[in-house]
C-alpha cells in the first residue's frame, strides 16, 4: 500500500472504532500468476460488508466481504484462497490466470494490532508478523523496538532476527516464509518516498500533486514566499530558502529523489550541487541536456567540478519519453520515471512482455522474427 491507501485505512479502522462497529481485515498473502495487487495490499471491511481500499479490479471484493463477515461474528480467522482461473466459479469471464491467498482477521484491540496501526499512522518502517498455519500471537518488528509474541520464545527470536533482516534489505517487501515448520507471512511497512523539488513555478503543482496521490512525502524549496502557498501546493512541505540557507532548511537525505526546476540559472546551479553533495538517490534536471551542460560548466568556472561516480545520479533530461508538452503531462512522465526507478524498472513499453508484471526480474520481451 502507498502512503494515501494507508490514510484510507487508518480512517476507516478510527471510525469503526469509534463507532463500536466489528471490522475485519483482509490481507494478500499469496499471489500465484496473474494477479491485480500484490502480497500486502488490504482492505479493511464492515460488518454490512461494505468496505475500504480494494485487493483486486473488483472480481474479489463481494467474496472476500462475505468471508470477513464470517470473521467478525466468529473472531476465527481464515485463510481463503481464490482460484481466478475456475470460471465454474465466479462465473464473469475473467480471464485471469492467477490465484490469490487472502488472510482475513477480526481487527482487535490489542498492543500489537494498536502497535501496527501507530506503524502505518507515522509512516515508519517496520514488519508485522502473521501466523497463517493455525499458532497464536503475532509481532510487529522495528529496529528497535518489539510487540507482540508468537508465543514460542524460540520461534519468536528467530523470526524478529528474519524481520530486521527485511528491514535492512533495500527492496524489502511483503512475502510469506515457513519457518521451522510455522506458516508466516511478513508485512513489510517503508517509510513513503522523499521527493524534493526545487521551485514552485508553474509547473510544480501538478508535479507536487500528482506525487502526493501516489504517496510521496513532497516538499516544495522556493525563495518566493508568494509562490509557496497551500492553495498552490496542497500536502506538501512549503520550504522558503535561499540557496545559502539550504544546509539548514532543506531536508535532503541519500533516500531523497530531487527535482531542480527553478527556471533560473543561478538557483538551479546551486540546487544541483547541493543535491549532489547530499548523496540524493536520484536527482531530476528539467530541460534540455544543453541546459544541464550550461549549469555544469558554470559550476566548474566557479571551482566546482564533482567526480563523475557523483554525477551518476544525475538524470537529464528527466522524465520517460511521451513527447510530454504541458506541465501535467511532463508531471505524467517525471513521476512514471520516479516509479520505474524506484522499483527497479527500466520504464519501456510493457506490449510484448511475458511473465511478472510486478517483478523486474521477472519480465521477459517475447522475441521478435
């Protein structure tokens, strides 16, 4: 789940609670073949099976709801796998080629499920662990910190060892694991993507916006106070700085993606090198090479010329090539490219390709005669 899925979540959970309405969540566990969403995506869902966030394109919500009903009245959990290729049983012409494992539970009020939710509230790292084969108790794994037991001292040490090796691992993600003979599923929570854009011209809202949906953290540097407002720039961080002040005022880490986009020389200059000093993951000119070539031999005649393993990060001219022309549609190719190299992808034409669309090491091109 990104960052505004999670907010969904968190609503719906606060407003049973506050209720004194009984929920249910469900949680993909197991995706074979083909599937909509992948191993972690949840929904939570009410007793009159309305529900929150969605596991599938909608083939699977209505059964899942009656499954979770069950749930809520019994407090038994339940490991339901739906096979999308019997259409002897959904009955739609699917089509699909995949089969999904969905772990359903009652939403309870205890230290580890009231721990978790804190997790996804602060937008922390940390990894929740389930039992899927049937033995009680259940962790939530941060660096520092543990909640929870699975009830077996043994088994517990080894499995929080397990999570904080996914927490160190830089493509964690959600997958379940046997270990020493217990079913586990590992629900990994990250943080939600830093991206930083230097200015607040014309064409940073739609970027700033379009980021938000997709779950980043924005934040929005500009010497221009006027250009920094929340009307402008709804959900991001407003930072006005000048480039003297950025050591102090701007929050860029090596996890941070930047975007330089002041339209002026000078600043743009100066966001560049401070990006690249920063060890920024990945870092975005706007316009054409030549301008990012122009800012470069600026910087040298001022004395400053990085190793070129710095400059490596550098992407110009960013974005995906869509022939993009407005400022929604280059926001449309810079956030496609921040997504492909975010999650490992090379950012092509998905037609022809086989296998995996969710794993990188997994797409194959067919070959071509």
């Amino acid at each position: 789940m990104n960052r505004r899925e999670a907010e969904q979540l968190l609503r719906a959970v606060r407003e049973t609670r506050a209720a004194g309405e009984p929920a249910a969540l469900a949680t993909v566990v197991a995706v074979k073949g083909s599937a909509y969403r992948r191993e972690g995506t949840q929904m939570l869902v009410r007793r009159d099976r309305t529900y929150e966030c969605a596991l599938s394109g909608g083939c699977l919500e209505p059964a899942v709801a009656d499954a979770a009903v069950r749930v809520i009245d019994t407090g038994v959990p339940a490991l339901v796998r739906y096979d999308l290729t019997d259409d002897s049983v959904w009955g739609l012409g699917l089509g699909c080629t995949g089969a999904v494992d969905i772990y359903i539970e009652r939403v309870e009020d205890d230290e580890a499920t009231n721990a978790w939710l804190a997790v996804l509230e602060r937008g922390e790292a940390a990894v929740e662990v389930l039992s899927l084969s049937g033995s009680s108790g259940r962790l939530v794994v941060r660096e520092g910190a543990v909640v929870g037991s699975l009830n077996e001292r043994d088994l517990t040490n080894h499995v929080v060892a397990r999570a904080r090796e996914r927490l160190r691992a830089r493509d964690a993600h959600s997958s379940a694991e046997s270990i020493a003979g217990a079913e586990l599923f590992f629900l990994v929570a990250t943080p939600p993507p830093h991206l930083l854009i230097f200015g607040a011209g014309h064409d940073a809202p739609p970027l700033a916006q379009l980021a938000w949906s997709l779950g980043f953290a924005v934040t929005v540097v500009d010497v221009r106070e006027a250009f920094l407002t929340a009307d402008r720039l709804p959900g991001a961080t407003l930072v006005s700085a000048h480039f003297s002040r950025f050591a102090d005022a701007v929050p860029l880490t090596p996890d941070s993606f930047a975007l330089v986009m002041n339209h002026h020389v000078e600043r743009d200059q100066e966001s560049l090198r401070f990006a690249v000093e920063s060890g920024a993951a990945y870092i975005g000119i706007l316009g054409p090479r030549s301008r990012y070539e122009k800012l470069l031999a600026g910087l040298a005649g001022r004395g400053w010329e990085p190793p070129a393993s710095s400059l490596s990060r550098v992407r110009s001219p960013v974005g995906l090539s869509l022939g993009a022309e407005t400022p929604q549609e280059i926001a449309v190719s810079i956030l496609a490219e921040l997504l492909a190299i975010r999650r490992g992808f090379g950012g092509g034409f998905l037609s022809g390709s086989v296998g995996s669309l969710h794993r990188p090491d997994a797409r194959r091109l067919v070959a071509r005669s």
